[in-house]
C-alpha cells in the first residue's frame, strides 16, 4: 500500500503478484495509474514496462519510483503502442481494460507473451444474476470497512467520488459471461473468476508443449 491508502484494485496485488512467473526477467504493466503494482513488479522481475495514457500518472509514476532503477514508465496509448511479439514473461493490467478495445487488446498482449508466459487482468465488472448482486452488497460492506480500517474514512475523499462519477459514465463494464466469452476464443484455457469487490481476475498462460511448471499459483479472494 502506498501514498493512495487502501483501495479496491491495491487489495488484489498480493493474488496477482502470485501469478508472476519464476526468473521473470522481462514484465509488461498496462494503464500502470501512478505505478504502484509496477514498483511491487519490480522485486520480481529483471525488467518491468508500465505505460499509461496520461502524462499525470507518468509524472507521478516516476517521482515516486526514482530508487527503481528497473521500471521505464512510458507514456503511451496502447491502442497504438507497438508490441513486440513474444518478449514478456509477464503482462498484467489492472482496472484499465473497461476504457479500451478489448478483443483488439487480448490478442495483443497475448501475442507479445513469451512461450510459457503468463498474462493477468483484473478490471472492473458488470454484475449479472443473483449470486453477483448480493456479492455487490456484501462488497459495500467490505469495502467500507478497509477503508475505514486503512484509510481512516469509510468512503474515498469527494474528489475521488466525482472522478469516478465522471469516468463511470463513459466506460463499458462486461460481465463475467462476456468476459469468459472472449477468453475462449482469444486465451484459451484461461481461468476467469468473479472478485467480491465489483471486479473479475483473469489468468492465461502461453502453453508450449512443456509440462514442468515455474509458477506458482495458489488463489484467494
Ligand atoms: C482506473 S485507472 C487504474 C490505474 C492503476 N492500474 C490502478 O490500479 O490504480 C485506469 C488507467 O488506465 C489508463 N488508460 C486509459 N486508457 C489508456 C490507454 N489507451 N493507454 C494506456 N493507458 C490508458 C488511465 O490513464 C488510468 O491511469
């Protein structure tokens, strides 16, 4: 946890962190924000690649990360941000593939996996059904606990709430449905799971036809 406190996508970094390959010598983070998950990244792997849109986060992504001489934030669209093709043990986005393209989007980042490299989102997700709406509810609960614990409030500071308000409006939440939809077709063998805070956690890992296992993968919410 760093200077943002507790928030819904820093409470999953231990579960993705899990997901990191051994000997990880080369990492890819998208929509990195203000570059907490890629500084973690960085006690991992060789080499760690964030990129965002916005010229605030990169600003603030490299002030805090001065001491980690192995992260590069660059500032970039990844719409059109050349990948290279199977260069990354590792590529994760967090909380950022509701803004973006997505089928366009998977198969970049699977297609820049090296073989047996593993691929981790978490985003956002649209509820669907029963069992995920109370999941929602009960997640209210859970949330404003942590942050009452960690951060001293039960909700996140107003400007935070506007800025969610204005960014909800304009973003498109699929449902675990669509979501496994996608990865059948694009990752297959990928594991998708629902997450109580309002997110799902994907996971996919470039097979080649090699059975012994680097990673270690050991799931909790
Ligand atoms: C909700 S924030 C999540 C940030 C961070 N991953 C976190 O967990 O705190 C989504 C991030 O995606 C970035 N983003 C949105 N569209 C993008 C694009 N086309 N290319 C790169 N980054 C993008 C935004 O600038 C923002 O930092």
């Amino acid at each position: 946890m760093d200077e943002e406190g507790w928030t819904a996508n820093n409470h999953y970094h231990r579960l993705l962190l899990r997901y990191v390959p051994r000997n990880c010598q080369k990492a890819l983070e998208i929509g990195c924000g203000t570059g907490s998950f890629a500084r973690l990244l960085a006690g991992r792997c060789k080499r760690v690649v964030a990129i965002d849109l916005s010229s605030e986060m990169i600003r603030v992504a490299r002030a805090r990360s001065a001491q980690f001489e192995n992260v590069e934030f660059e500032l970039a669209d990844v719409m059109t941000w050349e990948f290279p093709r199977s260069q990354f043990d590792f590529i994760c986005s967090i909380a950022t593939l509701h803004h973006l393209e997505q089928r366009e989007l998977l198969v970049k980042m699977r297609d820049a996996l090296r073989p047996r490299g593993v691929l981790v989102i978490m985003d956002l997700v649209g509820s669907q059904g029963l069992r995920e709406r109370v999941l929602d509810v009960l997640g209210l609960g859970v949330s404003g606990t942590l942050r009452l614990i960690y951060n001293g409030r039960l909700q996140p500071p107003p400007a935070v709430r506007k800025a969610w308000e204005q960014h909800g409006k304009q973003d498109h939440y699929s449902t675990t449905n669509q979501i496994r939809a996608l990865a059948d077709e694009i990752l297959p063998g990928s594991i998708v799971k629902r997450r109580l805070l309002w997110r799902y956690t994907l996971f996919f890992r470039n097979h080649i036809p090699d059975t012994s296992s680097s990673m270690t993968c050991k799931e909790e919410d």
